[in-house]
C-alpha cells in the first residue's frame, strides 16, 4: 500500500512540474522568443548587387566571434599578462579597422554567436 501512495505523489509531483514549466514557458519565455511583425523589415533588393571584379574575383574578409564587451573595461581572455593592458575592445575594432584597409574586401561577413 505504501508504494502506491509513493507512485501517486510521484507522478502527482511530475505532473505539477511540468505544469509549472509549460505555464513558464507560456507565460515568461516564448513572447519573448516571438518576432514582432512591425519591427521586422526586409530589404526587396539591395542597394548594389554583387559583382565580381574585372579579374573575376570577389574578395570576402569574414570576421569570426569577436566578443566584443564593454570597450575599455573589459578584460580580454586567453592573452599574455604583460599583454593585458593594451587589450580591449578597441584594439580588436583598430585592427578590424587596418585589415579593411589593407585587404580591401568587396564584401565583410560578420559571423559567430549573436547572443542577446
């Protein structure tokens, strides 16, 4: 008789969590998820399109997980201890700044996580 009253409050217990869940997931999570309509504008054709140069080249530079933070502030990961203080966000956007300028792509692909 016992182990009956232990698999009632067992799948009483189951039941009330995923209520729970759902009602978050209603409730908190998914209209947070949802695109609103107004806001979501696209392009019909682009300024200019896409074309190859005269060589029949197109360069494309892609920029892969910069990480960006907050600018001065934030404290680069993985780098040297004598290197810290001339690390940040800024140098990251100097240097994106330079291999535009010297490789002089036709198109920049800026990929990676985009996390809100």
């Amino acid at each position: 008789m016992e182990s009956s009253s232990t698999w009632i409050q067992t799948l009483s217990f189951s039941f009330l969590t995923i209520a729970f869940l759902h009602l978050v997931d209603v409730l908190i999570i998914s209209p947070k998820l949802t695109l609103n309509p107004q806001n979501v504008r696209v392009k019909k054709l682009p300024p200019l399109p896409l074309r190859f140069n005269s060589d029949g080249t197109f360069k494309i530079l892609q920029v892969a997980d910069m990480h960006f933070g907050n600018g001065l502030v934030t404290r680069c990961r993985d780098v040297l201890d004598s290197e810290v203080a001339y690390c940040s966000d800024l140098n990251t956007t100097q240097f994106l700044e330079k291999m535009i300028q010297l490789e002089k792509p036709d198109f920049v692909a800026f990929t990676g996580l985009r996390r809100l």
